[in-house]
C-alpha cells in the first residue's frame, strides 16, 4: 500500500475565531512566521504525500493564491535583494502538486471528504484536519501510514483524551495489536454520557481506502445534522480492516483561540529569532507579579 494523496478539509467557518474568519480562512491565520495551513502540508509532505486536495469553500481562494507564484513581489523582493523574504513568498507553491475543490454546502466532515472521489480515484489517501497541528518526531501521518502498510489496512490516529474531552471529539472501540497499534472496531462522534467506548479520540489524522466513498453516499446525516467522517468509518472498519495508532507527538487545536495561542507561544520559544525575546518578557512579567 502506497499512499501519495491527501485530503485537507478546509470548509470550516472558523465560528470559534469570529470576528477574523469572515474575511480571513482560519487556515491562512499567522502562527509563528507561515499560516497555521503550512504546517499542515508539511507534515503531509515530510511523510511522503506528493498531491494534495484542499476542500474550500466560498469566500477562501484566499487559501488557493496562497499555494501560488507571486512574480510581482517575487520581483520586487528579487531586485531589492531579500532572498530569504523571497524563498518564503515562493516555495508554499512547490511543496506539492496542490488541487482545489469547493464544497458548496455545510453539510459536515464526511460529506466534505466525499467531495474528494475524483481527485483520490482507486487509491489509499490521507484525511488531515486543517485545524489540528502536530509536533512530533516522526511525522504523525507517517506513522499512520506505516501502520496501514504493515496491516494493509486503513488507519486512525488517536490520543487518550479525559473523560470530559471525549464528548468533543470521537471516542473508539479498540482491541491490542502491538504496542501502540490497535484494532478499531466500533466508534462514535461526539459521544454523549455512558456512549463513550474508551478514551481513545481520533484527532485529525486518517490513511482511508476509497470504499469510504460508497459509505459516504450513502450516509444519512448524524450528529449536529452532518454527515460525519466518523459515522462512515464507523461502517468502514465493519468491511475491512481498521488500525487506531496511538500516535507520538503533541497535536495543538488551532481552531480555538487558547489553542492557537498555546501554538503560537510554544513554536515561538523554539524559534532562534523569537525564543530569547520571548523568556525574556515573560520572565519580566512573572517577576512584576
Ligand atoms: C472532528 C471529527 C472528530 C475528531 C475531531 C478532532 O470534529 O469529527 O471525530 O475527534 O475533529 O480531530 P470537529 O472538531 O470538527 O467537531
């Protein structure tokens, strides 16, 4: 199993980060020197995804221009001799071989990653949330896929979350495999009291096989109204096999305004040109406290 396409939904209203998101497309937010975005797609590409589909909607060619050449400023930048200015308006456009595709209606993540059919064709392919940023030493949608080769079979990346997150995200019934690795064999989105199967959450990483396509057609509207990612994967892992891998690294939801700002503080401090200016100040601050 080879797994060279991915799939970012990038449909979101951004509700959480109004009043910016009704102009800006959340995804094309600054976190720490390139759009929350960016790091989404390197992550994709540092695990191998050579083309990507970026499932948009009205109001965020914003996110399409921004995976383009620029050769006006790139002009600019060029003759007035600002080459690392320069690289940064022009590699976003080479990282990959970038598609877009709107999705029209608000009708949830499943219906959204249906839209995705004619790019992903007979192919394994990658579900990468456009909100959750992961840090890790492996790329985390590496290790998905190194699960999905090794048991030929799609995969879900999850974390432990507390009892109280879980009602937030997906909880999923798991089996040991190995270390790690686990048999997904039921699940639900946003479990309600008593609903839940472990705290084990998907968070926004997937390696999918394509009959999810069929499933999705055919999915009638679950939680919220939505047609759910969940809800299809639910019947997916009941035809064929499914792996949840309890993933290393740190995910940051850059979705909501404390973990965009978590983000932010955490990549900044590793930055050489921000991390020293930022111990500073706030070691200033906890010393006038
Ligand atoms: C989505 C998925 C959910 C997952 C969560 C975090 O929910 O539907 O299963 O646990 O992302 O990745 P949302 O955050 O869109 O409500």
């Amino acid at each position: 199993m080879k797994v060279k396409k991915a799939v970012i939904p990038a449909a979101g209203w951004g509700t959480r980060m109004l009043p910016v998101t009704k102009s800006v497309p959340k995804e094309l937010l600054y976190l720490a020197g390139k759009p929350v975005l960016q790091y989404i797609i390197e992550e994709a590409v540092a695990s191998g995804i050579e083309d990507i589909l970026i499932i948009t909607n009205r109001g965020k060619s914003a996110i399409d221009d921004y995976f383009d050449y620029h050769p006006d400023l790139e002009g600019k930048l060029a003759n007035s001799g600002k080459a690392k200015e320069l690289a940064q308006v022009h590699n976003p456009a080479d990282l990959a071989n970038f598609y877009f595709i709107r999705q029209k209606e608000a009708k949830g993540l499943g219906h959204a990653v249906g839209k995705a059919r004619g790019f992903v064709g007979n192919e394994p392919f990658a579900v990468l949330l456009g909100d959750d940023i992961m840090q890790a030493e492996t790329p985390v949608l590496r290790q998905l896929i190194d699960a999905a080769e090794r048991y030929e079979a799609s995969a879900l990346g999850v974390q432990k979350v507390s009892d109280q997150a879980l009602s937030r995200y997906s909880s999923v019934k798991v089996e040991p495999l190995e270390e790690k690795v686990f048999r997904a064999t039921d699940m639900i989105e946003k479990p309600g009291p008593g609903q839940a199967f472990s705290n084990y959450a998907i968070l926004g990483r997937y390696v999918l096989t394509p009959d999810v396509f069929d499933i999705i057609e055919n999915l009638k509207p679950g939680y919220g109204g939505e047609i759910q990612l969940t809800d299809a994967l639910q019947q997916l892992c009941l035809r064929s096999p499914m792996v949840a891998v309890d993933f290393e690294g740190r995910r940051y939801d850059t979705g909501n305004p404390i973990g965009f700002l978590e983000a932010t503080l955490e990549f900044s401090a590793r930055d050489p040109e921000t991390g020293p200016w930022l111990e500073a100040y706030l070691k200033e601050r906890a010393g006038q406290k």
